[in-house]
C-alpha cells in the first residue's frame, strides 16, 4: 500500500505482527545469507522476518502481487516483481537490506516479471519477464540502468519460467522453460547478451527450475522438469550430459532445487515430497567400452503425513552451508529441517519427523471471516476455503484446524462459553464443532442439512440464561442465519443423549422470516438478545424482534450493503457499510438515516467493529485501509497502511489490546490498539 494513497494528517496504527506467507512464488522464500533472517513475499509486501527473535520488518512499494523474489550472494540487495494487469509494466524493486528501503525501481518489462538473479558479485541483474513479454534484460545494479536485453527464447519455443547466474562469473547465466535451455553471455562493453542453446538431442523436457554447480572441479547446472527427472548439463561444452532418476521420478514434477556444499540436491516436489538426491559415477559391467555414467539416487525423502491434502514445495532456502534450510510450500506453510537428523536413517520412534519443524502456518486463500470468544484476546478463530482454524495470539501460532474438503466457510460465530465453533457453509449447511485442547481437530457435534438453499452466508450466536419475562426466549444456545437466498432463520441447539449415552447436538427450526430479496452479508445480535439486525446486498437492512419473530424496522439506502454493527446508548442506532463508500449511521426505532460520512476514498467497506465500550469503530474495505473512527465526533483518528489486499473482516479484541484485520490475500494483521484516553477494559 502507498504511503500517498493515505491522508498526510492523520497518525498511523502501530503493525505489531503478520501472519501470513505466499506460498504459491516459485522459489520465494529465501534465507538472508547473514544466517539470522528469512525473507518471503505476502501480497505485494515484502517481509523479513528475524529467525530468533521473530521480528518483522516490511517492504512497501509494489503496487500488485510479488511473483518473484530473489537476495544477491554478498546480503546488501534484495530484488522483487511483481505482476500487473495486460498493457501495463510491471515493476522490479531492488531493496536496500540494511537500510530496509527502496534501492531502485526499474520498469521495461510488460505485465509480469518472471524471475530474477543477482550475479555473484553484486555488479548485474537479470530479469526475466513472463509470457506477455518474454525478454531477459541485464540490468547495472549500480547505475540502475537496463544494460542490454534480447528474446528469451526462439519463436518455435514455448514460455521461459526461470533462470539462475552462474556463481562465479558475472557475465554468465542460464534460462529454461517449455522447450527451451540457453546458456547466455554477457559482452558488457559492446552490451550486448549472446545466448548459446544446450543441445539437447531427441530430449524434450520443461523446465521449472535451474540450480547451478558451476563453482565444482568439473562444472554443471541442474534443471528439474515437469516429467519428474532432473536434467545434467555441462558448462563447459553445452551438453546434455546425464538425466535421472531413472526409476523413482518425482511425481507432479520438480518444483524447486538447492546444491548442498557436500554436492548433495535437495529437491522439492509438486506431490509435497522433500527429498536429498546424490549423484555419483557407475559403470555398466554389460558394456563393451565400459564408461562411468552419471546416475541419481534418491537417499532420504520427507513427506507432512499430518497434511491430508499433498502441496506442492515451491521454496527450498538453505541457511549458510545447509546445516539448516527451510521449505516453504503451496498452502502456506514453512518448515525448519536439520540436515544432520534429515540425513540420518528414519526412525518412528528416534527420528519420526526426519528433522522437519512446523514454524510457521498461514491461510493460503481469502479469509472470510474471523472472531473472538466472549471476553478473550488470546484466541481467535479465522474461516477459509475448506477451513476453520483456531489461533493463539499470545504466540502467533495455529492450535487447531478443521478441513471440510471443496468447501468455503462463509462465516463463524463463537457460542458464549466458548465450547462450540458455529460455522455457515456455502454447500448450506450449518456444522457445529466443539473445542478440545486434547484433540488435533475440531470435534464434530451437529450438522445440519439445507440450512439455506443457496448456502449460508451469515451467522450469529446467542445464549440465553433465562427469562426476563413470560413471553421472552427459552434459555439456551440460538443461532441467527442468512442465506444466499435471502432468508433469515431462527434455529436452537437442543442437547440430547444418544444410543450409548453420548452429548450429542441438534438444530430445531424455529422461525424462518422472508423479506431480503439478495444475500444476507452480515448478522449482530444486540446486547440484550432479543433483537437483530441483518444487511443484505438488495440494498436493506432489516432489524428483527427475535422474541416476536418479526420484522421492526427496515432501512433502505442505494448500495449493497456489505457490513453492520450495533452502536450507541443501549444499541439504539446502526452503523452500516456497503459498495457506496459511506459509513451510515441510521436510528434503529424509526429507520432514519442520522449521519452520513465518507468512509472510503474507493472500493466498498466490507468490515465494522466497535469497541466494547462504544467509542471507537474500525473500519476496513477494498482500498487496503484500516480506519479507527470516533464513533461520537464521526473523525477518523488513526490509519493502518499493511495490507496488500482488500481487507475482508476486522475485529477490536475484547481487552481493547489489539486490532485483528485479516484480508482477500489470506493475511492476518495485529495491530497495537492506540493509546486514545480509554483504559483496557476487564471481564
């Protein structure tokens, strides 16, 4: 996000801590050759995050998505791309590591950068752009002027994917990609780049990755391929020289590779299997002239057996020699090995992990929804595509998950004592979980079928304790749902005891209330529990009577609504938000619009909060801004620049200690909560 695109004026919030890692970037995380700091993409932000003491710091400046990322031998630079629409250039930015800034913008390619690659002096870059543009460029890192460039591969050939530079020549580097391998000099004084294609024979390969061996006594570089085998080049004379593994191919490809100093591979599969390969000589005792062949064995392999679902390893980063590297992968998640205890034999019980740490687990789509438990800052729970998770705050990490395969979760709500995880899902179903500290998952306690027919889009939970007169609600645990099809029902949760004597949970129907003509977006239940209010993308928000089951009042406003909350003295008004940019507050008995503000300069607000003691909102929608309103004076009082994408939902944590937004881009961002003349409050 753009310092520019926010007022000058207005004082920013404090970004305490990011979850979140594109996992997706080929070859995107990497380790700060200095051994203490990993750096990888999220958004179009660039994060370098301490390893020993987690702190992070922030790389602003791309406007869209990084697609690449890459750090020069000597740790000064860093260098990213990124994407952007057809038509346009996409930027690289080589970043000052030490000073964490802005080093130089180049700009020449068109619409994605593909790949880049310092030379191992620090002197050149090399930037490849995608399949709309197709060109390397050599660029002078410290003029920060393009030197010369040319097509990258033939026009009979396909699209390029990657490229590597030598590592010990600064004029020398290698692409490959959909039928195409060249060998490229560069002539710095006539700039000018003369490519040299590897022959190749009757071998057709796509290559996705190239790892150079040129610093060796006889000097190669390594290509892994879509087919699952590695390739063999040599330097020297621009032959294809050996090819395997012959009989255990790697399934789904060859993703990533990394040279060990012993002479070791460690590859990364498209199937999620981390593997360390050696090569060696061997002679054909059948053969007449008997020559040694170059042949491949795969001695150690690694696989998340707690992961259902195999994802692709996208990143191998080594940490100084590679007694330690790290594997970052496709849905988000980075790994710490130990080389020592990854090389040793498996063991279940001495060695069942070969060496593999989970340090870090993060959502790898657009978050939907996220929520506190009543009274409690130290969790939260976050929804996703096929996901639920519970996070600790405390320690920034995931404590439980719970994976419905194909299926978004488009909402999540809390039961009061914080034993149940309702949660709305777009198959229209309602599925209720319990939390339990000694299981890796969420227990199932209810599922209820054909909720809503055009599946469940919004969800709210209350609990009643008793009865504050004759005609009041039952107590018990309610659920409030929305639907796709514009229904708002009434459901209760009724405990039951089944054939062995077991808890078990049902949903009894008990009121289903017609007049929203589109999708319900959002639902709050009031402090009292008796009262709701529901917005809806046909432009009304409707407040209900949840005793009497109807409808009280109803608001109508040219927008789709997007976001409602309670506000005000005993939740007498409504703040509401949708794709005409204002923040409305309207006057729950009569319906009346009280004041109208300008809460976005572009894009909808898609999330409303207010403080538990009702003095301050925060806001958040599609121009990445996270905004802290006076709710009285109607006055923004502090911006938060972080996201990368459109925040989707943000939460004022019950203590008043943080502010939790999450986005489309499957971040999540802790705020400190600003020192504006309010106390932390107690439960």
């Amino acid at each position: 996000m753009a310092e520019t695109d926010a007022p000058i004026d207005v004082p920013r919030l404090e970004l305490e801590t990011v979850i979140g890692f594109n996992g997706v970037v080929p070859n995107g995380l990497r380790v700060h050759p200095g051994k203490q700091h990993i750096i990888y993409p999220l958004g179009c932000t660039v994060v370098i995050e301490n390893i020993s003491t987690r702190k992070q710091d922030f790389l602003w400046g791309h406007t869209n998505n990084v697609s690449c990322l890459t750090v020069s031998p000597s740790g000064r630079f860093l260098a990213s791309g990124q994407v952007t629409y057809m038509g346009f250039k996409a930027d690289i930015i080589i970043w000052d590591f030490d000073a964490k800034a802005l080093y130089a913008r180049l700009v020449l390619h068109k619409v994605k950068i593909q790949d880049l690659a310092f030379s191992p002096n620090d002197l050149y870059l090399v930037s490849l752009g995608g399949q709309d543009d197709s060109s390397v460029v050599v660029w002078d890192v410290h003029s920060k002027e393009a030197i010369c460039g040319h097509q990258a591969q033939v026009e009979s050939a396909g699209t390029t994917y990657c490229l590597a530079y030598s590592n010990i020549n600064d004029n020398v580097f290698v692409t490959g990609g959909d039928g195409t391998l060249r060998v490229w000099e560069l002539n710095r004084e006539d700039r000018k780049i003369r490519a040299t294609d590897v022959t190749m024979g009757q071998l057709k390969r796509v290559v996705k990755c190239i790892q150079m061996a040129d610093n060796f006594s006889e000097p190669f570089f390594f290509c892994g391929t879509t087919t699952g085998d590695i390739i063999g080049v040599n330097m020297n004379t621009k032959f294809f020289q050996f090819l395997g593994p012959e009989k255990e191919k790697f399934s789904l490809g060859v993703e990533t590779l990394a040279l060990i100093k012993s002479g070791q591979l460690l590859v990364g599969a498209g199937d999620g299997e981390v593997a360390l390969v050696q090569f060696f000589n061997k002679v054909d005792k059948d053969s007449k002239n008997k020559k040694a062949k170059i042949c491949f064995e795969k001695k150690r392999s690694w696989r998340d057996k707690k992961t259902k679902k195999q994802s692709a390893v996208t990143s191998i980063g080594l940490r100084g020699d590679g007694h330690q590297f790290y594997v970052g992968s496709a849905n988000s998640q980075i790994y710490r090995f130990n080389f020592a205890e990854f090389n040793a034999d498996p063991s279940p019980k001495l060695n069942p992990n070969q060496g593999a740490v989970l340090v870090k687990t993060c959502h790898s789509n657009d978050i939907k929804d996220i929520v506190f438990p009543f009274g409690c800052s130290e969790l939260i729970a976050t929804a996703q595509y096929q996901e639920i998770r519970i996070w600790d705050m405390k320690n920034k990490m995931e404590l439980r998950r719970q994976v419905v395969p194909n299926m978004t979760c488009n909402s999540i709500a809390i039961t009061r004592d914080g034993s149940m995880v309702i949660s709305a899902w777009e198959d229209g179903k309602i599925r209720g979980y319990g939390i339990s500290m000694s299981s890796p998952t969420l227990p199932e306690r209810f599922v209820q079928t054909e909720a809503h027919s055009k599946g469940v889009t919004a969800i709210a939970v209350m609990t009643k304790t008793s009865k504050c007169n004759a005609n009041d609600l039952e107590p018990g645990t309610y659920i409030v749902s929305g639907g796709g099809e514009g229904q708002v029902r009434i459901w209760k949760v009724e405990k039951f005891y089944d054939n062995k004597g077991k808890d078990s949970y049902k949903l009894n129907l008990l009121h289903t209330m017609m007049e929203h003509k589109g999708q319900v977006s959002d639902i709050k239940i009031n402090s009292a529990d008796n009262e709701c209010v529901t917005s809806s993308t046909d432009g009304t928000c409707i407040i209900w009577d949840l005793v009497k089951q109807t409808r009280k009042q109803i608001v109508f406003s040219n927008t789709l609504f997007k976001a409602v909350c309670y506000g005000g003295y005993q939740d007498c008004q409504i703040i509401t938000g949708g794709t005409d940019r204002k923040l409305g507050y309207w006057e729950v008995l009569e319906g009346k619009l009280i004041r109208d503000l300008e809460g976005a300069k572009s894009g909808s607000i898609n999330a409303i909060d207010i403080s538990r003691d009702g003095n301050f909102v925060v806001t958040g929608g599609d121009e990445k801004l996270l905004k802290l309103w006076s709710y009285n004076e109607g006055a923004v009082l502090f911006i938060g620049i972080g996201h990368s994408a459109p925040i989707t939902k943000a939460k004022i944590c019950p203590r008043g200690q943080t502010i939790i937004s999450v986005g489309a881009d499957g971040a999540i961002l802790i705020w400190k909560y600003p020192d504006v003349g309010c106390q932390q409050l107690q439960y």
